[in-house]
C-alpha cells in the first residue's frame, strides 16, 4: 500500500510540473540555452592532458612508491654510463628500429654502413633556438670524460667495421650479452632482434637493430629543446628512410604516446559530424507520419539539441573547475545519446496517448505524470553508478574523470528534458492544436480546400481533422506511423505466437552458450597501443619491437636497499639464488667472479672486503663503470659500507604476453617479502601494470553493487518489486553477453570497456525498465496480453532510440582508432543485446514466467443472463437493417 502511495503522489508531482512548465515555455526554454552559452564560452580556456601515466597508471600503487625509493637511492643523474636511466623513469629519448623487407641480415657490410650512417645523421641532428643551435652534443647524456653516451650496440658495429677493413675473422657477436674490446660486458638482448645464432651463442644474423638516445632535461629550457629535437629525430628518420628504400625504421620517441593518443580526437572530427547528421536525420524520420499536424519532425531535432545543449554545459563546467580534455571524452556524448533520445522519445510516445480535445497544459500534465517517473529512476541509477565511478575510490585517473564528465552531462540533460524539451513539447501541442502544419507551422486547409490542388501538395497537407473523425477512431489516431503500425498490428502479434516461442527460447540458449565460451576467455589489456589511432608510430613501433624483441622481458632493475654482508659467502648465494632463472646484466655476479679469479675468499671482514670493493672497482678498468651500482657510506672511523646496491636482470619470456610479465612482477614481489635480504625491483611499466586488473575492475564493481543497492531502495518507490527482480535479471543476462561476446570480438578488458560496461547497466534499465514495469502492472488480462500493451506502449520508443542510436554509431567504427574501435564494439554489443532482450527474449519469457495474470470469468447463472432486442427497420430502398439494444 506505501508503495502504491509513493508512486501516486509521484505521479502528482509530475503531472503539476508539466502544467507548471506549459505555463511557462518561453521561460523554460529560453533558460537552458543562455545558461549553455555562457559556460560554453569557456572553451577559452580549454586545456588538453599531457601525461598519459596520470590518466591510465594506477594513482595508488606500489609501483610509484618502489620508483620513489629508487630514485632516492639511484638518482638518474648517477645512471650514465649503463644507459638504464629509462629503468627509473622514461624521460627524453628516440628510438629506432632498423629493418629490411626482404628479412635481411642487418650485421652485413651493406646495412652496418647504413646504420653507422644513420646514426652520424643523428647526432648531427640541431635544434635552431635565437642565438644558438643545439645538438645532439649539448643535450645528450654525458660520460665521466664529457663525451655523449651512446647505445652499446653503435659501439658493435663500429668495431665489427673495423675487424672487416683489418680483415680480423676472429670477432664475434655473441647474444645476449657480448663482450667490446675493452673487455665490458654489455647486453644487447633489446638491441639485436630476429637472431640467429651459432654454437656458443655466437650471432650468425640479426634481421634487426634497434637504437636508442638519451636526451637531458634537467630543465625547462632543456625540456623543450629536447622535445623539439625529437620531433626533428622523427623527421630525420623518415627521409633517411625514403633515400634508402629497402630497409624499413620505425622511430619512436618519448612523446609518441602522448601525441597518437590525442590524435584519435583529431582523425575522429569529421567521423563525428558524419554520425551527427545521421543521427538528426534518423531522428527526424523517427518522428514524422504523413499526417502534417502530428508529425511532430522539430521534436526529433530539439531533442539532440537537449542533449548537445547538456554537453555543452557539462564541458564548460569541466573546463571552468580546470579540467582537462582526453581522448576518452569521445564516449560521453554517444552515452549521453542513449540516454537521452530515449527519455524525449518516450516523452513523445506518451503524447500519443493523450486525447486530442484536452488542452495543451492538460496534455503535457499527462505526459509528465506517465513518463517522467521511470526517466526520473533511470537518470538517478546513471548518476549513482557514475557517481561512485568518479570518486575517489576509483584508482585510474581516466576512468574517474570520464565518470565524473558523464554524470554532470546527466543531470543537466535531465534538467534540459523537463525544461526546454518539454516546453518544446508544448510549442508543437500548441501548433498541432491549431491544425498548422508541423513543418511550415502554417494554417493546414480542409480536404474539401485541397481538391484543386496538385497532388503532391495535397500529399504535403494531408491531415485529418477532429470534426471529420469519429469517437472510436480517435484512439488510432496515430496509427498511419510506421512503426506504431508495425508493432500493434504485425510484430506483437507474431512474438507472442506459440510457434514463434520455442525458437526464441532456443536462440536464447544459443545467446548464452557463446557468451559463457567469452566469458571464460576474458583477459585484462594494459598495452598502451590499445588506446592510441592506429597508422601512428606507436603502433607501428610496437608491432616491429614485439615481432624482433620479444625473446626477453624488459630490463628489470633489482635494487638491494640495506646494509648486507657482501663478504659472507651465503649471502652472496641467497642473492644468486634469488635471482636464478634471469640473464644477470650488472656488477653482483660479475665481480665475484672477478674475485675468484684474483684468488680472494670472500670471507673477508667486512672493512677488509669493502675496501677491496672499492679499490678493485678504482683499479680493475672492466668494473670502473659499475661504480654508479652501489652506493658507500662512510662512517666516522672511516670505515666504509655498502647501504645500497643494484642489478639488473632480463627474464627468458615474452612481452607480447602481457599476463606472463604480469605474474613475472608478483612473483618478484612475494619473493622480496619472504628473503632474507631486503630488494625491490622496478620497471617503468611496472607503474601501468601494478594493480591494474584491481583498479580496472573497482569502478565496475562498485558500480554493479551500488546499481544493486539502488534497484533495492527504489523497490519502495516503484508500485510492484517483482519490476526489480526483472530488471535485475535482464541486467545480469545483458551484462553476461556483453561480456563474453565483446571477448570474441577481441575486445580486452581495459579501461575503455569498463567505461562502457558501467553504461550498459543504465542502458538496459533505461530500456526494459518501462516495459517491465507495464507488464507487472498490468491486471486481469492473460499475460501475452500484457505483453502485447506493453510492446505497443513503450516499443516504439525503444525502437526509435535504438535507430538513432545504431544509425549514430556506425562512423564510429570506421575511424583509424583502437581507442574507437574498441567504443564502437562494445556499444553496439551493448545496444544489440539489449534490443533483443526488449524485442525477443522478455516478450516470450513474460508469457509464461511470473507474474500471473488472472482472467475475470463471469459466472453463467439465470440472474446474469442478457436480455437482446432486436428491432428490424426497413429503409425506402427495402435495405434490411438490424440494430441491436443490449440490456444486462
């Protein structure tokens, strides 16, 4: 009963808004569209976001606090000489990949000149600033003696030059790690790619080279300079690569991220207004019939003008409070027309159902109370799934603004329904009660008028008028548009046929069946390349480092962060031991052997050993460049020890296996808790894998159990619960196949799907919501009654919203983008699957699942029996006419 209370006094509510408002139109109208262009205006101050980290990096993760400590023991100034600056933080770089098309092997004479000419056109690289240029030499890292550091890999080549002009044959490239000819041991696993080796890992061809060069940026000025010279390294590249055209490079550079992410939003803009002017004219089609006065084509318009008009505000909010564009606000307005078309087009279908003798105030009272309730439920669900999106429980910068974004679009496309649309509802009812033509708003004449006239005007005009219509023709009124004729006399008819059912029901377990096969093959997808435009030097740089330098895992850097004994032969062991199963690339393993071939025992005292450390690192020249890998402290009785040392170490896996490096990390790090020495390790990826399947899935788990909380307080608002149980289960059933099926479309889990997942819940309850709720509702008919009511009531608004909305999307899928392919996969997924749930699988379940309906049977007794009398006429021309006077 409280229920049934609510909702009446809701209704009321409702019903005296819209009277409110169809006494005031001009006001409410005018209201939303001054107040859009004033915060429209702050466009002024649009700002784009840099850091790709701060979007897509977990915000609070170990990664971040074990870099932090890495840079407090090892700052990046002190990582000169191994080139592992990139371990600790990315800063300013350019890379090559250097490769043939006929797979080459690019340790021949031919491609080693090319590349050594490559890499002299590089360092002449300059960068014209007032009064100056900058090369390579003023902004490259520097060595002890003040010369440019460059690849290990420039210093191989040039020595397997020289070998061929002296005609030495007994150099030799071994792989992974080689030895120059100052007897420096120095890895190249991620410079040489597609080796081939000999016996003893002898290199016998490499189909790659890959080089690399670290840039300064110590400071503003440095940073620019830096910057522009990368973008002079790309260019420097590409003409390089048209003079010599059977080899193929790939550059990349520290800002190429950044900047092909921010590219989707320019190769998207005419994609976009493509999808525009088909959505406006899908939605004017929608909401046109030949009938000129009730075709109501402007409220097919105004309602994309609400929705562009409640994104416009929310982006001049946004920009106001100093927030800053990224690609993934190119999903807020497809969500804001899903939402949107569908609560002007239900708005619209209960126009319909009122009588046209009713004042226009009268009728837009009626519509407020029949639609507004559930479109009031289904923005409030958008805004608390969003809402909880955008706090601060959500750990993915991206995900949190593009919730925040969406949720202020919401609210003011809700405020804009009720106000401008609705008084745009009034502006046409005031227009269709005065028999004007709904396009030309002028006087429509009589048919009698017309019979002069050509017929294509007569076409134009057609109308039909209240005097000329009967009382029992007056409800099909609106029937001569097509798709409230499609559904009320074909579709409902044939959904709910008995031989129709079994195979709804079996393509519904067929549905099921390959969404549980995705489903149990979903992957999490923390590759960057997966939100930036395809035909981008990313992707391009990518694709080439995961076919020729994917044998081994990035450096990893092994950080020992307290005082250990060095000299006791079991830590040493306990070391090695940890980090058994990786390629060793630094100091520790090294100078123990070292020591051992000096004959030194390593039980040494400590003093005794720490100061052989040292000596033997000032006088043995093949370890002088590991001094920047231990960090000594001197104590007051000049006593020296070691506080803090580092390694690196490259894992035999694959970095196309994005899970494999994952799981690599965590076994690091419960490794790290359980020893007995005190480590970390860290890789600047480790910032964007660190915690990322948690972080990826909080904000769609906290919206599913905020959604559940939701439906379960609204069950005291909504007349019947049982609408909740349904809504719940659709949800559930669409949410499943969306899952599974966006799997077998390729489609991992990242944060762009998750975004589209939180939208799927709303979009389905924005959808089945009013048709469930009709159905529950509906009292003493059979249940494929109801069903058919229910269909003819709402479906024409599910099916005008989900045409503009497909219609909308297809130029999405044709944008150069993986940023919008995956957007376009999974809403159409989305909106697909809902549609046949709406459409097929609720029809057919309804008719013989919860609620019962019960069918009023009168009783056949004397007391009841009707009485008929039957009086026969007969006219002039003899016509024999029966009319029958029924009396109970």
């Amino acid at each position: 009963m409280l229920r049934q209370v609510l909702h009446r006094g809701l209704r009321t509510c409702f019903s005296r808004l819209g009277h409110f408002i169809a006494s005031h139109p001009v006001f409410f109208a005018s209201a939303p569209v001054l107040i859009s262009i004033l915060l429209g205006a702050s466009f002024s101050r649009y700002q784009v976001e840099e850091s790709v980290e701060h979007l897509l990096a977990p915000q609070h993760s170990l990664a971040k606090i074990e870099r932090n400590l890495v840079n407090s023991l090892f700052p990046v100034n002190r990582s000169k000489h191994r080139l592992y600056s990139d371990l600790q933080t990315p800063g300013r770089y350019g890379r090559v990949i250097v490769t043939s098309f006929q797979k080459a092997n690019m340790l021949d004479q031919h491609h080693t000149d090319l590349i050594l000419k490559l890499h002299a056109a590089v360092t002449k690289i300059q960068v014209p600033r007032p009064g100056f240029n900058y090369t390579f030499a003023h902004i490259c890292i520097l060595n002890n003696d003040k010369t440019c550091i460059v690849d290990d890999i420039v210093h191989v080549l040039e020595e397997l030059k020289n070998a061929r002009a002296t005609n030495r044959t007994n150099f030799a490239i071994t792989y992974p790690i080689t030895h120059l000819k100052d007897g420096r041991a120095v890895y190249n696993g991620h410079q040489l790619g597609g080796v081939t080796v000999h016996s003893k890992d002898r290199v016998k061809s490499a189909e790659a080279i890959q080089l690399t060069y670290y840039l300064q940026s110590i400071n503003s000025l440095n940073d620019m300079v830096a910057e522009r010279w990368e973008s002079s390294f790309c260019d420097t590249v590409r003409l390089f690569q048209k003079s010599n055209s059977k080899v193929k490079m790939y550059p990349y550079t520290s800002s190429s991220l950044r900047e092909d992410f921010q590219k989707t939003s320019r190769v998207s803009e005419r994609y976009l207004v493509t999808s525009l002017i088909l959505v406006v004219t899908m939605a004017i089609l929608c909401c046109s019939m030949q009938d000129c006065v009730r075709s109501k084509p402007w409220l097919g318009l105004l309602g994309l003008v609400t929705i562009s008009l409640a994104t416009l505000t929310a982006a001049g909010i946004i920009n106001l409070t100093g927030g800053k564009y990224n690609s993934t606000f190119l999903g807020v307005p497809f969500i804001m027309l899903g939402h949107g078309l569908y609560g002007t087009f239900e708005m619209l279908s209960s126009w319909r159902k009122t009588r046209e003798d009713q004042h226009v105030k009268e009728r837009t009272a009626a519509v407020y109370a029949d639609s507004m309730l559930s479109f009031s439920l289904t923005t409030a669900m958008y805004l608390v799934t969003f809402g909880i999106g955008a706090s601060p429980f959500t750990n993915i910068e991206a995900a949190r603004i593009f919730c925040c974004n969406s949720c202020i679009a919401i609210f003011f496309n809700y405020l804009y329904v009720l106000s401008f649309y609705g008084s745009s509802l009034v502006f046409t009812g005031y227009i269709e009660n005065n028999y004007q033509h709904s396009i030309f708003c002028r006087k429509v004449p009589k048919p009698e008028a017309l019979q002069e006239k050509p017929a294509w005007y007569r076409f134009l005009l057609t109308a039909r008028f209240s005097e000329d219509t009967t009382e029992g023709e007056e409800a099909n009124t609106y029937e001569s548009h097509l798709l409230v004729c499609f559904l009320k006399r074909y579709y409902c008819d044939w959904i709910t046929n008995t031989y129709v059912k079994p195979f709804v029901v079996l393509f519904y377990l067929i549905y099921i069946s390959f969404a549980l096969m995705g489903y149990l093959q979903v992957s999490e997808g923390s590759d960057l390349s997966n939100i930036v435009a395809t035909a981008t030097q990313t992707i391009e740089y990518t694709t080439a480092q995961q076919k020729y330098f994917s044998n081994y895992s990035p450096v990893i850097g092994f950080y020992i962060y307290e005082s250990i004994e060095y000299w006791n032969t079991s830590v040493q062991e306990d070391v090695l031991e940890y980090t058994k199963g990786f390629v060793r690339i630094s100091w520790f393993e090294s100078y123990l052997n070292y020591l051992r071939k000096l004959n030194v025992s390593t039980g040494l005292p400590k003093k005794n050993f720490t100061d052989m450390l040292r000596n033997s690192f000032l006088k043995a020249p093949q370890f002088s460049h590991f001094q920047e890998d231990i960090i000594f402290s001197k104590k007051y009785n000049d006593e020296v020890d070691v506080v803090a040392s580092r390694m690196f170490l490259v894992a035999k896996t694959m970095e196309t296996n994005r899970e494999e490096l994952y799981d690599l990390l965590e076994t690091l790090r419960r490794l790290s808790v359980t020893s007995k020495v005190k480590f970390i390790v860290f890789n600047p990826s480790f910032v964007y894998m660190d915690r990322y399947a948690s972080s990826l899935g909080a904000p769609l788990h906290n919206s599913c159990i905020s959604a559940l909380f939701l439906l379960f307080f609204s069950a005291f608002l909504v007349a019947d619960s049982l609408i909740n149980v349904w809504i719940t289960l659709t949800v559930v059933s669409v949410e499943f196949g969306v899952i599974g099926f966006m799997t077998l479309w390729k489609v991992e889990l990242d944060c762009i799907s998750v975004l589209c997942l939180i939208y799927g819940i709303n979009y389905t309850i924005d959808n089945c919501a009013p048709l469930l709720s009709t159905f529950v509702l509906g009292k003493d008919f059979t249940r494929t009654k109801w069903v058919k009511n229910a269909l003819e009531v709402h479906g024409v608004a599910i099916l005008q919203s989900y045409l503009c909305y497909i219609v909308g999307l297809i130029p999405l899928a044709a944008v150069p983008s993986n940023l919008t392919c995956t957007l376009f996969r999974c809403l159409f997924l989305i909106a697909f699957v809902t549609f046949f749930h709406c459409f097929a699988i609720l029809p057919v379940i309804l008719t013989f699942l919860p609620p019962s309906k019960k069918k009023r049977k009168e009783k056949k007794n004397p007391e009841n029996r009707e009485e008929i009398e039957c009086v026969e006429m007969v006219d002039i021309d003899s016509t024999r006419v029966v009319d029958q006077i029924t009396t109970v």
